[in-house]
C-alpha cells in the first residue's frame, strides 16, 4: 500500500523507532524504567505502519530502534579503549557505533521477519514476540555471541517476575515479556470497546500471572545453614590503568594480603580475589625463585582456600607460550601452598581478549586490549571445579556470566551439579559507568535459571554474595569504588530447577507458536486476499 500525503515521513517514523529502543533500554537496570517497556507496543506499532517499500521499511524500523537500544545498554564499551589510551584511545569514537550499529541489524532482521510472516489482530503479538525473540537467541549465539541485556532480564534479578527464568531461561522470559510489553498496541485497533476491554485482561491476566508465580516461588526460601562455609570476598578498588603499571605490583600485591588477613570474626573458609587481581602471570608469582611465592602462602592460614582470578602462562610443544585468563584455586596445607584447581575461561571477549582475525587485524593497528604478550587462548569446554574441603562449583570468568545454559552445559558433560556458582569479573574495564550494575543483573540470572547461589568477585564493584532466587543477601555487597572484603556464609542450592533440566526446549516450543501463527496469518492472507 502506498502511503497517503498525509502519512509521516520515512524519517520521521524512523525517529520514533529510536525513540521506542531507547524507551526499552531504559526500562532495564540499572535504570529501571519499566514503562519504558512500552516501547516495544510503540515498536510493534511502528512495524504495522504502511510503508512505501514495505521490507525494506520494516528492517529500517527495526534497526533504528536496535540503534536506541544498544546505543544506551552498551555506551560503557568506550572506557576500555581509554586504559591505555595513547595507543588504543583512537579506538573509542568508533567502538560505540560500529557495536551499537552491528547488533542493531539483529532487530532490523527480527523487524523484517515479522512484517514477512504477518500480521492479525491480537495474535501478530505473538509474531513479534517470536520474531524478536529469536534474533536475540542468535544475538547470543551467532560467532561468539553477545547477549547483553536480553529483553527478559528487564526485570530486576531477584524480582518476583525474574522467577520465571527459573522455567524457561532468560531467552524464554524474552519472549514473555515481549509478548507481554508489545500487547498494548492492539488496543488502538479499530475494534469495538468489548474488544479492547477483552485485551486488556488478557495483558493483565499474564502479567498477574508472572508476578504470581515468583511471589509464590520466592515465598519458599530456605535459611542459610550457620556451618555452610564462609566466603570472603576482596574488593581493593584498584583501577585498571593504575593495576598494569610494573611498578605498583608491591602495593597491589599487599593490598590484596592486607585485606585477606583482616580480621572480621570468624577465620573464612574461602578467600576470593577477582579476575585478573594482580598485573603479573601468576607462574611468574609462585616461581621458587619469586619473593611473592612465600608472601602468598602467608596471606592464609592452613585449611584455608584462595581462589584468585589470575593470568596463566604455559608452554606449548613447539615452543610458544600459551596465555589463559584462569581462575587459580591455592589450599594453606602443613607444608606449603598447593594448587587444587585451575579452570581456564573457555568463552573469551573477541576485541578484549583476542583479536578475531588476529593477523590482519595487527597490519591495520588493531589488536586486543589484554596487557599481555599475546591474546588470551581458550581454555576446555566448562566443568565444574572440585577442592578438598570445599563443595563443587561452577566457575564463571566475567563475560562467561552473561550466557543462559552456561552451568548446565557444563552440569551434562560431567554428571556433576555443583553447589555454587563463582562469577570473577574485572569490571574495572567498565569504569564508573552503567556497565557493572548491568553486569551484575546479568550474572544474577543465571543463579535463577540453575537454582544455585552465586558469589561474585569484581576489583572495583560490584561484588556480592547471590542467593540461588537473584537476590544480593543482606549486607553482601560492595558497591562501585568501594574498598573492603565481604564476609558471608554460603546460600543454600535448590533443587534443579525445570530449566536445568530442560534447557531452552520451551523456548522452542514458543517460538514454534509464533511461527505457526504468523504462517497461518500469512496464508489467509494469500487465500482470501
């Protein structure tokens, strides 16, 4: 259909796309809009407004909005580039657009898809739904996949909506909550005052529907066991430019010592330090011939544990050195300090921790912004990680806690549930900007979908202790640019929830019905004109 004289310009409705990306954005913590959610109703609208070229339109309005949304989630990504900024800060005025703009054609797709399959009344909510939701499963899995901010982890984790993770992941509470955020367009359809008055309940209906069953859920909370191990966790806030200069490795090193034997009560069980605590390869650290090795083995006493974040060399058969971002477990025994785990992070940061076509990437300037000889290697897929005197868990190394499924991939290839999940993140790199209250969102849904608490580690914030339903635990948390330890007992576990059981099948099944839908849609269409 050609649009009439008197219909907005291409351009003008492209502004309003803008406008509902942003809106959503701002409806996710640490912002916490949540009318903003409306912003996919004004989106779906926008979706069904004619157009001269129709597809093309449709992709257009849909890359705006994606452009408004991710400009907002993700403008933390220039800090990085300005650690080391005589030689990678030319990178910052590019970084946001080129990243913005690139995830952004992941909703210009998802806007196409769902102009393609069609739309009916109340239903071609659930085209939306299915169109949207699935480009943001692929935003999480195409290459390395990237699923920051997913519409579902809107709701603040802990929150009585964020329960239903616990079901169906945060791909499947995406779904969800587009369905439900995009419903309120329908009601300025031309339809008859019963009819909108119906719609509305059914949007009610849900929406009580998902409050329910997280209040319900989080009614049920087991009491922390008083001889569950304690935890502590170090915060020295120290900032990233100020870590990798040579010369303050002895004050970082001693900040860290001071601040694991503080004495606060109760000697600790576990002591924790973040990803990446210390500018220096740890082998380098506990050589015999390294004053730092017995200064560490002095930082805990015996039956103690240290789990730190830390930069791993080894040697490769034809000589190379291979580099790892590692989490390093140390136990105090009788005689001496004894490496009882080492998990290499499998899942790395293309740009942050190796260079994606690394070799002409390095011709044209590019390369990644570790402080180290080389990029970062993968490490094995996940298992969980055991210690004497401690129960399993599962170590997650800062970007790895942004991605449903996670844990549990790594629950099946080793038959082993653990007890808790460990998030080590150097959020440092965000600076003071939304970044890290994101990033703890983030990680607290993956303690909701498996049914197990997570203890989180950051040098700058935030760090907290997780109980297994999202929820920060009293007195628990170190807030940005905060200096300190945290001491807690471990949360309990659940039991495996129905989405470690079954993973992201009933997102499946959802996206199946929207399919289902929009092809039915799409052939009345064609059989009745």
């Amino acid at each position: 259909m050609k649009p009439s004289a008197s219909s907005p310009s291409p351009w003008v409705i492209r502004l309003w796309a803008l406008v509902a990306g942003l809106a959503a954005a701002f409806a996710q913590p640490p912002f916490g809009v949540l009318p903003g959610l409306l912003g996919y109703a004004l989106l779906l609208r926008l979706l069904d407004t004619e157009g001269e070229r129709p597809l093309r339109s449709a992709f257009a309005r849909g890359w705006f909005a994606g452009l408004g949304y991710f400009a907002v989630s993700c403008w933390w990504v220039v800090e990085p580039f300005m650690v080391d900024a005589k030689d990678q800060g030319w990178m910052a005025p590019i970084a946001l657009p080129l990243l913005a703009g690139g995830l952004a054609l992941f909703w210009g797709v998802a806007g196409l898809l769902y102009r393609v399959l069609g739309r009916n009344g109340l239903a071609r909510v659930l085209v939306f739904a299915g169109a949207f939701g699935f480009l943001e499963y692929l935003r999480g899995h195409v290459l390395t996949g990237f699923p920051w901010d997913l519409p579902g982890e809107t709701w603040r984790a802990g929150s009585a909506p964020s329960q239903a993770a616990s079901l169906v992941g945060a791909y499947g509470l995406s779904w969800i909550t587009l369905a439900i955020a995009a419903a309120p367009a329908v009601l300025f359809d031309k339809t008859s005052r019963l009819e909108k008055a119906l719609t509305a309940a059914v949007i009610a209906g849900f929406l009580a529907v998902l409050y329910a069953y997280g209040a319900v859920r989080l009614a049920h909370t087991p009491a922390t066991s008083p001889t569950a191990p304690l935890v502590r966790v170090v915060q020295a806030d120290i900032d990233q430019k100020s870590k990798w200069k040579p010369e303050n490795l002895p004050e970082v090193f001693q900040t860290y010592v001071n601040l694991t034997r503080e004495r606060r009560g109760p000697r600790p069980d576990v002591v924790i330090w973040p990803e990446g605590a210390l500018p220096a390869v740890i082998d380098d650290l506990v050589a015999p011939d390294s004053p730092y090795g017995p200064r560490l083995r002095d930082a805990i006493a015996p039956g103690q544990t240290l789990m730190m974040g830390a930069n791993h060399a080894q040697a490769r058969p034809n000589g190379a050195i291979a580099y790892y971002n590692s989490l390093v477990v140390f136990r105090r025994e009788a005689d001496g300090l004894r490496v009882t785990g080492v998990y290499d992070k499998h899942r790395l940061v293309p740009f942050g921790e190796y260079m994606p076509m690394g070799d002409l990437a390095g011709k044209i300037g590019f390369r990644s912004l570790v402080h180290m000889p080389d990029d970062f290697t993968a490490g094995p897929p996940p298992r969980p990680l055991t210690s004497p005197g401690l129960p399993p868990l599962q170590p997650l190394i800062c970007y790895e806690a942004l991605f449903p499924g996670f844990t549990r991939g790594a629950i099946q290839r080793s038959d082993l549930r653990p007890s808790w999940i460990l998030n080590v993140s150097n959020d440092a790199w965000f600076g003071r900007t939304s970044g890290p209250l994101q990033h703890l969102n983030m990680a607290s849904y993956r303690a909701i979908e498996e049914g197990l608490p997570i203890v989180r580690a950051t040098p700058t914030g935030v760090s907290a202790v997780i109980d297994a339903f999202g929820r920060v635990q009293p007195g628990a948390r170190l807030g940005l640019g905060a200096f300190g330890v945290i001491d807690s007992r471990l949360p309990p576990a659940l039991a495996p929830t129905p989405y470690e059981r079954y993973g992201d099948a009933p997102l499946g099944l959802m996206l199946s019905l929207s399919a289902l839908v929009g092809l039915a849609a799409r052939l009345r269409r064609s059989t009745f004109g």
